[in-house]
C-alpha cells in the first residue's frame, strides 16, 4: 500500500492511541507487523482508527456542545411541547445530514474492508512452504509437506519458516476447535474437526513471531503456544533438512542408558523418536527436542530443569495434559535427559 | 419467613445436587486409592477379592479411559467392544474375572491366548482408567458416568446407554 | 338484583377495587401472588442478585488475571468463572432484567390495570428462578459448566466434556429461554390489546415501542437456541449425531444456531434502554424527543438488521468470503439506525432546558461509552480486522462497552428515575453522583486498557500469561479498574437500603414528567388506575386534559380491564382476569422436575410430564361459580 498522506495521518494517530511500547522478545503483537498480510491489516486498522476517532470527536463534541449550550433551569419548568404540534424542520435536516455522513463513511470503511481482503487473498503463492498444522489438545503437530515426500518431516509447537517466501498452513483439528493466531504476521484462523481451512502468510522481517491458541479449546488453552522462526532462505533450508534426518544413535554410555529407559517404558507409547523403534503418534514428535527453545506448547524453557521436572511430573506444571507422571529412579530421569538433550 | 423458605430451597436443592455426585465431575482427577490386592496375578475372579476402583465414579476419568482404549489401539484386538482376534469386551463373558482386579491385572500382566502385558508401557493410573472404561462396555457403570457417544463413527449405542451385561464367568479356550 | 351481579356505580370505589386486585395475604398468599408489580418487583431483585453473583464473579477473575503466573485460581476454577460470568450476565441478568422492568412500567404507561396474562407472568417468573438456581447450585458443588457462555462444539460435546456439566448449563438455557419467550408474549399482547382508549400506536411512549420490538425479537430468536441447545442435549444424553462430523453431523452448526439466536440477544438487551433513554431524555429537556417517527423506525430497522449479522461471530471459521463480506456490510449497516437515534437525542438535549439530576446523569454516559463501544465494532466488523481481534480482550472491551455502556448504565439511570413510582421515596442525590462517577471512571480504567491489550496479542479466555509479554500492567490496572466498580454498586445497594427507609417521600409526579405512569400514586395502587385514563396525544400528562378524561363502567368487583383495538386503542371489549392462584407456581416446580431429571435420564420426559400435566390442568380449569357471575354480567349490544 502506498504511504498517502492519510495513511501517514491515521498512522499517527494508530500510534498515539497505541499505548504502552512492549518491550521484550518474541513478539506477539498485532501492530507490530512482520509480514505482508499482517501489514496489509495494519493499514486498514490504522484507516479504522482514524475515522473511528474522528466520529468519536465529532459526536461528543455535538453532544457536549449540547449540553454547554443548553440552559440548566430545566428543574420545574413546564415543558416545551411547540414540537408536538409544528415539525421542526431545521432540526431534522441536521439529523438526516449527519446521518447521510455517516452512511458516507460507512461505505468507506466497507470499501476498505473489501480492498483488504482482496489484497490478503492475493498473496503470491510460488515457490510456498506447505506446512499441515494439526491442533491437539494443547499442542501443536507440525507437517511439512514437500511435492517430494521424502523431503516430508514432522515436528511440534515451534516452526521455522524462511523470510520472503509464502508460507500455506493447511489446518485441521484432532478433536476440539483451535485456532492459529501468529499476530505478527497474519490474523486468525480457526482449526475446526471435520474440516480443512487453510492460512496464508509471509514474513518479511526475520525474528522470533509467538502464536497462541485463539479460541478456548479445553483445560489449558491458556499454555497452547507456538513459536514461529522467520529465518532467511539459507538457513531455513539448513534447518529443514537437519529436521529430515533421523536423530544419530547416543554417543555416551548415560545416552544409551538414557535411549534404553525412553524404548523400554512408557515414553515410546506417545511419542516418535526417528531413527529408533519410538513410532508413538500421539504427543510431539520428539527427534529434534533439544533444538526447540520451549516446551509443552510454548509453556516452559527448554534447559535441563524444566525438562526433568516435565518429566517427572507435567501436571504440576501444566495440570490436566495427557502425559502422564513418571516416578523414575533418579539415575534413569538423569540418563533420559541426557539423551534428550543429544536430540539436536 | 419468606428468608426461612428461601434458605431452605436452597438447602434442598444444594442436598438434591450433592447427591447426584461431587465427585463424579472432578477433573482432572489425582489418582485414587487403588484397588485391593492387584499385585497378585490372578486369573479368576474370586468372593474374597472384592475390588473398588473409584475411577468408576468419575466421569472425567472414565471418558480418558475412552480415548487411550483408541489411543494405544485396544481396538486393534477388541475392535470397539465386539472382538476381533480379541474376545468381545462388551458382552458379560468374562475369561479372567469381570472386577477391576482382575481387569486391572489382564492389562497390566497380559494373559495366556494373546493378551500382551502392557504394564511396562502403561502407567498404572492410565491402566485404572481403562479398565473403569472396559467396564462401561458392558454396561456395569452409572449411566451419568460412563461415556456418552464419541465424537468418531459410532458403532452402536453409547457406552451409557448399555443394559448391564449379567456376569458369566467363562473358560478360556484350551490349547491345542 | 342478586349478590352475584357485579354493581357499575359510575364513581369506583378505590378500597373496592384495591382489595379486588390485591393478592391474598399470607405464606400461600405469597406464593399466589400474580399482581403484575408484584411479580416484577421479585423479577428485578432476583436478576439484580444474579448481577452481583456475576460480578463477583468477574472480581474473581480479575484477580487472578492481575499478574503474570498468578495461581490464585486453578485453571478449572478460572473456566468455571468466566462460563458462569458470561452465562449470569447474558442469561440472568440482561435480558429478564429488562423484560422484568418492562412488566412493571408498560401497564402503567399504557393505561391498563395489568398485563395481559398474568398467571403466566407468575409461571415464568418461577422458572426463570428455578433455572438460575439450579445453575448456581451446580456451581457451588465444584459441577458448574466450564466451556464457556457459548459452549462451542465439540468441547461442549459428550466426549470432550465428560459428566453433567454442560447438561446443567444446556438445561439452564431452556428453563430461562422458557420464561422470556412467556414474557415475550405477555409483552406483544399487552402492548396491542391492552392500551387505554386513544393511545394509538404513534402515542404510545418510546419506552413501550422498544419493549414490543425487543419481545417481536425475542419470539424469533429464542427458539433458535434452544433448538441448538436441546440438540445439545440429545447429543450428550442419547447419542444423536448433530454435532459428530463423523456420523453427518456438523460443528459449525452449533455456531451457526447459537449466534442465531447469540446476536439477536445483544440487541434484546441494547433496545430496551434506548427506550429508558427517551423516557429520561424527555424529562430532564423538559420537551419531547426529537422526531418520533424517525425513533420509531430506527428500532424497527435495528431490530430487522440485527437478524442479519451473526456470521461475525465466526468470521475466522472457514465460510466462504464472498459471504462473510455481506455480513460486514450488514454489519456496518446496524450503526445507522443507532446513529439516528444518537442525534435525535443530541438534537433534543441542544434545543431542551436541562435539570441535572442523577438519572440523567447515568443516561449521559451512554453517550460516550457506548459511542465508543459501537466504534470498536465498526472495527470488528470487517473480516480482515476482525481476524487480528477475534476472540482477543480487544473484544472483551467492546463488549463490556457496549453492553455496560448501552445497557447497564441506562438501567442504573432508570432505577434511579423509577425507583421513586416503585417505592414513593427518592433516591439519594449526592450518593447518586458519587456512584456514578465512580462506575463511570472505574468502568473506563477497567475496560479501556483491554482494547490494547487485544492489540498487543492476550487472547480470551486465559487463566494465566507469561510475564515476558508485559501485559501485566495494563491488566493490573483492568483490576484495580474492576474493584472501583465493585466499590460504586456496593454505593448503590447502601443507596437503596437507606433510601427504602429514610428517602424522601416522593408523591405521584416527582420529576414532572410526561407518562402516563406519573398520573397514579407512589407506589401505584394493585390496580394501578382507579378509572382507566383516554388518551389524547404523546406526553399525556403534559398535554391539556382532553374530553373524555375517563373510561366509566368497569367494574371493580371483579378484575376487569377493557380490551382495545390493535393500531387505534378503540375500545373493543371487556375481559375479567383470573384471580391469584398457587397453581403457577407449582406447575412450575413440576416442570423443574421435568427438565431437571431430563439432564439424568430421558425417561423423566415420560414420568415427569404427570404432574406437569396434572398442575396445568388445575390451573387452567375454570370455576364454575366464575363463568356463571361473567356469563351473567354479559350486556346485550
């Protein structure tokens, strides 16, 4: 969109209304936009506010003009009733001129609103990334697809996608409605069971984006967050095709320990670890965890404490998730955790 | 008068409610104490072994019993409580004892005949939760606990709509 | 002449008249009462006690909400709170407070000595009760629903909300949709047979326009969720497949129905204090509204329009964007109606003479607040904007705004305006203006931070956020925000209770006003008019009197009212209504059985509808001894 004067004008006035300057990474802020579709929004909000307030000014000056200029003696005086019987004409044209203003406006807005849509629609989509983006109850399950499938690979709550290039999130649901908001770079899209919607974005600043669940889906919708990187080309390609490869066999003996406790108990029922007998489908896919800055959804760092404490016991720290507790021997959650830790 | 009447509805209705089950609703659910004497393998249910397993009266736990007896494919063997190459789990026919004991125990230990033992890869609050739902297929729990039908094709009535199976306890087949 | 002939002395005898139409004394009296000011009166109390059941409530979570990785309130707690907040305010509160206002003044600014159908009046009152009850006691028990006032599908569903829950809150919707769709129709048929003579359809009183609108609305819109929650119910209870994907069924549906009937309901509860408005506006200008006409129709076309938008609750579902594009239109479209209204009252307070008093103080601030908040729904209004703001507190502040400020705050301007006819003393002046201020600054520090906060990306319905997103000082505010209206309604109940006692007496007329209500004494007698009045033009009370002044030979030995024609209020016939009766409420309680054991099995269908059955037909059975007195009092043309 070309910077016209009044975008400039409602560009000011979005950003003194704007309040409060965040401070802090990652960003999950819808004026701050990072990508094309979140800034072709971001000037229709910036339109919208500005001919917002100007109704706004306009109508409550009317109104407090009113009342300043209106005589205060009303307090037991009989009533003025010349209007019940001659029609006030004069009145009546200002009602029907503000109300022909406003219909003006109005018809404005809905020609933005149109531009708008036509303008996120028109997202160029060659050479696009095709992530499919599963909801679960309260975790994100990441596909990537490729016209080639063995370039496919899967991952969980954090995505990397590359700067500059469209990205299609096809999305679906395993059991209730979800909803994908990446603020940054492109409004909501809900993931409804029995269904198949699709979101189209590009980010066009590099940076760490934070998303989260925008529809209320259960327990812990509060802790279903996911984290998007916007990397350049190069190193997006670098990071997709380390998530292709099957994770490398423990180096040290704690590892293999650690590979023995995650195949020989309860761990491998849920989750898949490529390049190993672990083929669960049902929580995260797990091949690449210590290369994820969070865990559970967004909820905690990932650093060796938070990840022993997951283990040992989830619902103290995100209550009602279907991962159960583990009461392992400290020896075994010490080994477990060291070979998690080897999943780069 | 009129406060007395109004403090004694409320009492009423407060009774009427707290009979219907405050414990039926918790979620999510600490485990219970389990029940009696599990750590016995058993392949009979017996008079002397009564079990309790308090999962049963609650719903939240029954219907997680619903989604791991599909999450770790129960349904592979038992298909959705009509047996497959596993025998029927919701009619009264029991191979190895009808209670939650001795459920608890098949799961956990596997039994003779092609029951894997699943009690290094389940945890044991999960399997309690499960067997609370197997028992629903037979119709033996509360109809406000047991599941209702689920958001998937549905194979006959829901699990809180079963008559309860009369209990037959049943040989297993021999081997040939 | 017989005892039994009823005498039509031309001068009414008020003790006559005032025992006819009293309710009998007592504790079974108590529950017989059909008096129509009676019943309204238990209708307000009782929705402005779920009012403060539901603000405790927000109190609550906006405690927890005040800091970052707050666990003041576990997560199930929290979703209990805000489903329990929703459903009180949009189910108990809004709604059947207006309709229990309505049923108290329309009467009395029609002309007529009650409403149309009062037992049922009575019955409805009892099953809104018993609905409302029912929902808070399961709340109490720890087994309050958790899914939201909306309940979507499938996590209202049997398999993701295991139990009982969702039941109670689903069977709440029909106990409470039951009631106002009675008093809908007591409403409509009030307001069109019932005027006095002369009170043609363009003299009636804004008020009464909103309430025949808002109970047209309400015929419409109701069944549509109780359709969709009785679906809900049959899903849950006995396996039908509406909601299943799997089996044909659709989740979309739900939200379909629900926001069906979902938007409708902002707009039953945004119309009828358009109509406080006029009436107060009027007042305090000392002159008549600007363009009757024009108001008129503004509520006719909003109430039309307002069918017509609820795709923009699901805007960020997957529905096709050519349609979602017409719902943005329709959308836009509602604000011009609104904003005609906005300048007519603007126009009517430029060109009036103002008496500062509290009511009008409260009807002011409609007039930034809701301005305000009818913007931010201009904003939500259109599909790309709306996909950035769509379930974030950005629209938690335009709902609170335009729920507060076009109908909370005119209603608390309409307690103070009425409460004098209600109970013949005055409200206090000086502890008026200071709950007004401080609902007024505490309802802004509290609900305009939100706006950002939707903005800066907080979602709805969280129990809890991270404090590396900094959104902790603006909710800290938000709460402190929340407190000071806490602070301004404990102002109003102190208000109240002392001015019951000790306000000053207040007479038939204390604010000079124009309507028909003012004629009668403070409070009105159980017949509100010892003769019925003829009305000769808008503002009756401001006008001359006209010849006739007053409708002669009705009697006052039996509750009589007479029954007029639809668009002109000529006088068509006489009609006795039934005398107090208990039956009311117990078929009620037997209906609460019915749908109470519905939640628990189906067969309560079968077995409860006995004595349903049973109480209704003592109720409507007629007295033989009656209907001979009637028949006989039957006058040849």
């Amino acid at each position: 969109m070309a910077a016209t004067p009044l975008r400039y004008l409602a560009g000011i006035a979005g950003a003194c209304c704007a309040g409060t300057v965040l401070a802090g990474a990652p960003g999950q802020n819808a004026l701050r936009a990072a990508g094309i579709q979140a800034e072709h929004i971001g000037w229709l909000w910036n339109l919208t506010l500005g001919l917002c307030a100007l109704v706004f000014a306009a109508v409550v000056g009317a109104f407090l003009l009113a009342l300043w200029r209106a005589p205060k003696d009303g307090a037991g005086r009989p009533p003025d009733l010349a209007s019940l019987t001659r029609p006030e004409r004069g009145i009546h044209r200002a009602v029907a001129w503000a109300t022909g203003t406003c219909v003006v406006l109005l018809l404005l807005l809905l020609g933005a609103d149109v531009v708008t849509s036509r303008a996120l629609a028109d997202l160029p989509l060659r050479n696009a990334v095709n992530i499919e983006l599963i909801g679960h109850q309260w975790w994100w399950e990441a596909r990537y697809r490729h016209a080639d499938t063995s370039r496919n690979f899967t991952t969980a709550n954090e995505l990397h996608i590359p700067v500059g290039r469209p990205v299609v999130i096809t999305l679906a649901s395993n059991d209730v409605i979800h909803s994908l908001w990446i603020p940054n770079l492109q409004g909501k899209r809900d993931l409804i069971p029995g269904r198949t919607t699709l979101l189209r974005l590009r980010a066009d600043r590099a940076g760490v984006y934070r998303g989260q669940c925008a529809e209320f889906c259960g327990l812990q919708h509060a802790l279903m967050a996911l984290e998007v990187t916007a990397e350049p080309d190069a190193a997006y390609e670098a990071w997709a095709a380390h998530q292709r490869q099957p994770a490398p066999p423990p180096d040290s003996d704690t590892a293999r320990r650690g590979q023995q406790v995650f195949l020989g108990g309860t761990c491998m029922m849920c989750h898949t670890i490529q390049g190993t007998s672990a083929q669960g489908r049902l929580g995260p896919d797990l091949t690449h965890l210590a290369g994820r800055r969070t865990l559970a959804a967004g909820t905690l760092p990932n650093n060796r404490g938070y990840l022993s404490g997951w283990i040992a016991d989830p619902h103290a720290l995100k209550e009602g998730v279907n991962m159960p507790a583990n009461q392992l021997p400290p020896d075994d959650l010490h080994a477990l955790v060291s070979y998690l830790e080897t999943l780069k | 008068m009129k406060r007395a009447m109004c403090a004694a509805c409320a009492a009423l209705l407060a009774g009427v409610a707290a009979l219907a089950g405050c414990y039926r609703e918790q979620r999510p659910v600490k485990a219970p104490p389990a029940a009696a004497g599990v750590s016995q393998p058993s392949f009979a249910a017996s008079a002397d072994r009564p079990a309790v397993n308090r999962y049963e009266e609650n719903a939240y736990a029954v219907s997680q019993g619903k989604t791991y007896y599909r999450a770790y494919n129960c349904n592979g063997c038992h298909a959705a409580g009509g047996g497959d190459s596993g025998p029927p789990l919701m009619d009264g026919r029991w191979r190895y004892g009808a209670d939650p004991a001795s459920i608890f125990t098949t799961i956990r230990q596997g039994r003779p005949n092609g029951m894997p033992a699943f009690g290094e890869r389940i945890p044991e609050d999960q399997i309690w939760q499960l067997v609370a739902y197997v028992r629903s297929m037979s119709g033996q729990l509360r109809p406000d606990v047991a599941p209702a039908r689920g958001d998937t094709l549905t194979p006959g009535k829901p699990e809180s709509r079963r008559k309860p199976q009369p209990i037959k306890a049943e040989a297993p087949p021999q081997e040939r | 002449m017989s005892s039994d002939q009823p005498t039509y002395a031309p001068a009414q005898d008020a003790a006559t008249l005032q025992r006819t139409w009293s309710d009998p004394p007592g504790l079974v009296g108590w529950f017989s009462a059909i008096n129509h000011k009676t019943i309204s009166l238990r209708f307000m109390i009782t929705t402005f006690v779920f009012f403060l059941a539901g603000g405790v409530l927000a109190l609550l979570m906006r405690l927890q909400l005040a800091r970052p990785d707050n666990r003041l309130v576990s997560p199930d707690l929290y979703n209990q709170l805000f489903t329990m907040h929703g459903s009180t305010m949009m189910f108990l509160f809004a709604v059947p407070v207006m309709q229990a206002v309505a049923m108290y003044l329309v009467p009395l600014m029609i002309g007529a000595r009650s409403v149309a159908f009062p037992r049922m009046n009575a019955f409805a009152y009892w099953i809104f009760t018993f609905g409302g009850l029912m929902l808070y006691a399961a709340f109490f028990l720890d087994i309050g629903p958790d899914v939201g006032w909306f309940a979507y599908a499938p996590l209202s569903g049997p398999q993701f909300s295991p139990g009982k829950r969702v039941d109670f809150w689903a069977q709440m919707i029909t106990f409470t949709e039951l009631a106002a769709l009675m008093e809908a129709v007591i409403l409509i048929t009030t307001i069109l047979k019932m005027r006095a003579p002369g009170m043609s359809l363009n003299r009636m009183p804004l008020f009464v326009w909103t309430m025949l609108v808002t109970s047209f609305m309400v015929l419409f819109a109701m069944p549509a969720v109780m359709l969709a929650s009785t679906a809900l119910i049959t899903d849950r209870l006995v396996g039908t497949h509406f909601y299943n994907p799997a089996e044909g069924g659709d989740v979309v549906l739900w939200q379909h129905l629900f926001w069906f009937f979902g938007h409708p309901e902002v707009y039953l509860i945004f119309i009828p204090p358009l109509g406080f408005i006029s009436s107060i506006i009027a007042t305090f200008a000392r002159r008549p509204v600007v363009a009757y006409p024009a108001m008129v129709l503004a509520l006719i076309a909003t109430a039309f329009f307002a069918f017509g938008l609820w795709v923009h609750h699901m805007f960020a579902a997957n529905l096709p964007e050519l349609g979602k594009t017409f719902f943005t239109a329709a959308s836009l479209v509602i604000a011009i109606p609104t904003a005609v209204q906005i300048f007519c009252w603007i126009a009517t307070l430029w060109s009036g003479h103002i008496a500062w008093r509290t009511p009008l103080l409260f009807v002011l601030a409609f007039f930034v607040i809701l301005l305000l908040g009818g913007l931010t729904g201009l904003m939500l209004a259109s599909v790309s904007l709306d996909t950035q703001l769509h379930d974030t507190f950005f629209v938690v502040a335009h709902l609170h705004y335009v729920l507060l400020g076009g109908a909370v705050f005119p209603l608390f301007g309409a307690f103070y305006y009425w409460f004098p006819k209600f109970t013949g003393r005055m409200l206090d002046e000086r502890l008026g203006r200071w709950n007004f201020w401080l609902f007024f600054i505490g309802f802004n520090v509290a609900f305009f931070p939100m706006h950002l906060l939707g903005l800066e990306g907080m979602p709805r319905r969280i129990y809890t956020y991270p404090k590396a997103l900094d959104w902790g000082a603006l909710n800290l505010t938000a709460t402190v925000g929340a407190l000071t209206i806490g602070v301004s309604v404990l102002l109003f109940i102190v208000n109240v209770l002392r001015s019951r006692r000790h306000g000053a007496p207040a007479g038939a007329d204390p604010w000079q006003a124009g309507t028909l209500e003012w004629s009668v004494a403070s409070p009105p007698p159980a017949s509100n008019f010892e003769q019925v009045p003829v009305v000769h033009g808008r503002y009756p009370l401001w006008l001359p009197p006209g010849t006739p002044d007053r409708v002669t030979g009705l009697t006052s030995e039996h509750r009589e009212v007479l029954i007029t024609s639809v668009v002109d209020a000529a006088p068509d016939h006489r009609l006795w209504l039934p005398s107090s009766s208990p039956w009311p409420f117990l078929c009620a309680v037997a209906v609460t059985i019915l749908f109470i054991g519905s939640i628990f099995t189906p067969w309560a269908m079968v077995w409860a509808a006995v004595p349903v059955a049973a109480t209704a037909t003592v109720w409507f059975w007629p007295k033989r001894h009656m209907t001979a007195v009637r028949s006989a009092s039957e006058v040849p043309p």
